[in-house]
C-alpha cells in the first residue's frame, strides 16, 4: 500500500492492514497520527472498491464530531457530503461518510451497517478511542456481526486506541475489529521523533492542618473497617486495587446485611478521602504561583477532576489574565465548549482548564504545556492527558507536564510510576506560605553558573537570568540549541538569557 505524507509506523501499520484483509485494532499513544492513518485507510479503500465503499466512524463523544469532519473534508475533498448522527445532529444514513456518536450509534449502526452489506455495499467501521465500547450497552454497535457471511457486502473495520482495553478486549473488541496489528508507545514515539520532547515536572505539596487532620482521621477509619472485611470475607485479602473495588460493589447486592454494610462504609470512606485530596486547596495555590513562573508565552492545558475546583481555580486566574482563561467541562454547554475550543486554537486563549472531557482524543497541537491540577491513577488517562501536548506543531520543540501530587498522602508521587526511561523527570517542591518553589536540580547547577561570575559586574544579570528560567525547560535543550536561540534573539537580555541557558544545560544532572 502505497501512502504518501505519512510516518513510518503508520505505513508499516497500513501494510499490517492490508495483510490482515483489512480487520484490526491499532494502539498507538496519543498525538502520534492515528487518526491521519486512519483517514490513508478510507483513501486505499476508497481507490479499491470506488462508490460501493461506506465509512462508519464511531466516536465516544461529542467533542470529536468537528475534528473528524473537518479532516475528512481535507483529506477527500471540501464537497465530501458527511452525515452525522448523534451530538444534536440526525443525517439520513445514505450518505457515504457517517460520523456517529456512541451514545446515538448504540441504536442504529448495527442495523445500518446490515442494511448496506445486504445491498452489497463495502462498509468500513472506524471505532475511535474502541476501548470505550466494550460495556454492555456500548457494544450493541456490533450486533450485526452473526450476519457478515450471509451478506453479500465486504466488512471491513479498523479500531484506534492510545491504550489496549482491559476489560472486554478478547470477548468484543477482537471479534469485531480484529486483533491488534500494530502497537505504538510512548517511548517508540519518543524515540522515532513521531512526537515532540518533554520532560515530567513532579511537585510536591502539603495539606493544610484540618485537611491533614480529616485525611487521617479517614484513613484510621479505612484500616478498621478493612480489618473487619477481611474478617467477614477472607478472600478479599487477595484482592487489590480495581479488583478490590470491583469486589466491594458486588457484595452490596448481597442479602448479607453487615457485609453489605461495611462494604458501603468503605466505598463511602474510600471516596470522602479521595475528595479531600483532590480537592486539598494547596492545588489551586499552587497553579497560580505556577503560571506567574510560567507567562502566557505557551498555551497552557490544566486538567483537574472537579467542576467545582476548575471554576474556583477559573475566577483566580481570570483576575490576573483577563479575557485569556478558557473553560471546557460538561456544564457548560455544546456551543460555549466549541467556542472555548476555537479562541484556543486561535491563540486568543493562552490557558483552557478542563475535567475529563478533553482526555480522548480532541487535537490541540497549539498547547505545549500541561498542568495536572488533580488527577486519576489510572496510566490510560494519564498517557491520554500528556499526549494532548505532545502532537509536533510549529516551533514546539519541548513540552512540559506538570503534576502536582499531595507529599503527606497516598496519592502516587510519580506520574508514571513504572516508566522513567526515555524522557525527563523532575521532582520540586511547592512552599505555600512563600509563594516559591524549591527545585534542587536547578539550583544546584545555577549555584555553579553563579560561582563564575560571583566577583564580576555581570552578576546581577546572570541572577536574573537565571530566575526567569527557574521553571522552565530552556536549560534542559543541548547547549548548541540555546547557542542559535542566542544568536537569533532580539534585544541583550533575551541574548543573555539564552547564554545563560547555555551554561545551565552544560551542569544539568542526567
């Protein structure tokens, strides 16, 4: 299959494809191109069988339908009539091109899908982010398949995830879509120059007193009413993590009464502290004295768990930065949503804060810089948020993730606990009552800068140098870079920055 403008890994994808009679799942970390492989797909398909050929594409959510239907017009053509079924829009299904919303598609893809195949049609389904479509519901999309060999039609299908499903993968998605043809990750993208550089900023925080006097008090209670479950059920020692949970929710349908309430008692216990942590008010103080570091310069992705929280932290920064927040969550509303979108992609927004409803999928390539105000443990997500800023755009040369973890909790002080290879991290310390960061590695090379000119009349400039470049990642770029970006640059401080930098990247610790 021959493909033009496309990477490596999605020509040796499209191959595997192609190999595979067109069936499979694709993996391959957010911000690599998937949906730029999958639109080369449609154009080898559309060369082969020509008028007979429909696509399906389903999505999880509304936010995506734009996306789609706009490279869709740029790879096809600007005449490419594309229908649209869910998200507030109801298209005949005719229409060659159909982009669908989960929540819609549950109710007549399936049966469309037949219809044409039974017309002698080849039908493509595209299911994007398909490991969202494994749940009881979710999968009625693929009822049609008992009836595939009866129909005259060809069926074809291709399933695009950032991560493989866990629950679900062997028994739906493998049935439907195929088996994965191709598996894609954050270090092979890392490696191959897919994706831009970036580097993990992990900084710790504190609770306030009553917040540290409630966690504890919480988790006292946590361990006696563990203790007296494991008492009750001893096979709950064997359980950890989701599994735990998972095993909890099904006891509360028990007639075992005390059973039942324990495990509720633990679910609602588990709950308050996660609150407490997530909503610990260091987070909020924090990212503002984060974005004073910081400017506006780069557009800038905070993720938080709380509407609440994103609403707080949204009217402090408004204060500051007037006319250049951003807002994106489920309340408020299809057109202030896709209008926040549009004023970020423009520049005119240099800060968007969202909840969940921008971890899959929706392309910012503008955005270099991410903020993970509170977050989830779950690795899909996590993996999701950081490759919202790592597609290459422009200048982007590195990206940066921040993640604030509470220190005096059980909230993983890693970003990714089980990967360090391949890319940097960096551990600093947040002090609330100053206002100030506290960066070991950083300092520990400006002290040496510093030393070389202690005596000289450039000292004072050297500092401030040095201060402006506290918390980001200009000292991290090979010194030969900040060499170019000196000679370039307009005006001696930004010259004298960038040397600086120089000399910084010379004494950085590996």
């Amino acid at each position: 299959m021959m493909t033009q403008e496309l990477y490596p890994w999605q020509r040796e994808c499209l191959d595997n494809w192609e190999r595979n009679n067109y069936h499979g799942i694709v993996n391959a970390i957010t911000g690599a191109g998937k949906t730029r492989m999958a639109l080369a797909g449609i154009q080898h398909l559309k060369a082969v069988y020509g008028s007979k050929l429909r696509i399906k594409i389903v999505l999880p959510g509304k936010s995506l339908l734009g996306q789609w239907k706009k490279a869709l017009h740029q790879t096809l053509s600007s005449e490419t009539e594309i229908g649209i079924c869910g998200g507030g829009y109801k298209s005949t299904s005719e229409k060659p091109y159909m982009l669908y919303v989960i929540n819609s598609a549950r109710y007549c893809l399936a049966r469309q899908i037949l219809q044409e195949l039974r017309e002698g049609c080849t039908v493509l389904l595209i299911a994007d982010e398909c490991h969202n479509y494994t749940s009881r519901e979710n999968r009625k999309i693929f009822e049609f398949l008992p009836y595939v060999q009866k129909s005259p039609g060809i069926y074809c299908s291709l399933g695009l995830s950032a991560t493989a499903a866990k629950t679900g993968y062997e028994s739906v998605l493998i049935p439907a879509l195929g088996k994965e043809i191709y598996h894609y990750n954050l270090i092979d993208a890392l490696q191959k120059g897919t994706i831009c550089e970036f580097a993990i900023w992990q900084i710790a925080i504190h609770f306030q007193e009553n917040e540290r006097e409630e966690y504890e008090s919480l988790s006292d209670a946590l361990i006696r009413t563990h203790r007296e479950l494991l008492l009750r059920f001893p096979g709950l020692k064997y359980c950890q993590g989701a599994s735990f949970f998972a095993q909890l929710k099904e006891l509360l349908q028990q007639k075992d009464k005390k059973g039942s309430r324990l495990a509720k008692t633990y679910l609602q216990l588990s709950y308050k502290r996660k609150r407490i942590v997530h909503m610990a008010n260091e987070r909020t103080s924090c990212v503002y004295h984060l974005i004073k570091h910081l400017g506006l310069k780069k557009q800038i992705i905070i993720f938080g768990e709380s509407i609440s929280q994103i609403n707080h932290l949204y009217e402090i920064l408004n204060q500051s930065y007037p006319q250049k927040i951003g807002r994106y969550h489920s309340k408020m509303g299809i057109c202030a949503n896709q209008n926040a979108l549009q004023r970020f992609r423009s520049g005119e927004l240099r800060i968007l804060l969202t909840c969940r409803a921008l971890d899959e999928g929706v392309d910012l390539p503008e955005a270099s810089v991410g903020v993970i105000l509170s977050g989830t443990s779950m690795e899909r997500q996590r993996l999701q948020r950081l490759g919202r800023i790592l597609r290459k755009h422009n200048k982007k040369r590195m990206a940066c993730l921040y993640y604030l973890f509470l220190a005096d909790s059980q909230e993983e002080h890693a970003y990714f606990p089980q990967r360090k290879e391949g890319f940097r991290v960096l551990d600093l310390l947040y002090q609330e009552k100053e206002g100030s960061f506290y960066f070991p590695d950083y300092e520990k090379a400006a002290a040496l800068v510093l030393s070389e000119c202690e005596t000289t009349d450039i000292y004072d400039e050297v500092l401030a140098c040095l201060q402006h470049g506290y918390l980001r990642e200009d000292w991290l770029l090979p010194p030969e870079e900040c060499r170019q970006n000196a000679l370039v640059s307009t005006g001696v401080r930004m010259q004298n920055y960038w040397l600086c930098m120089e000399k910084m990247s010379d004494y950085k610790t590996m």
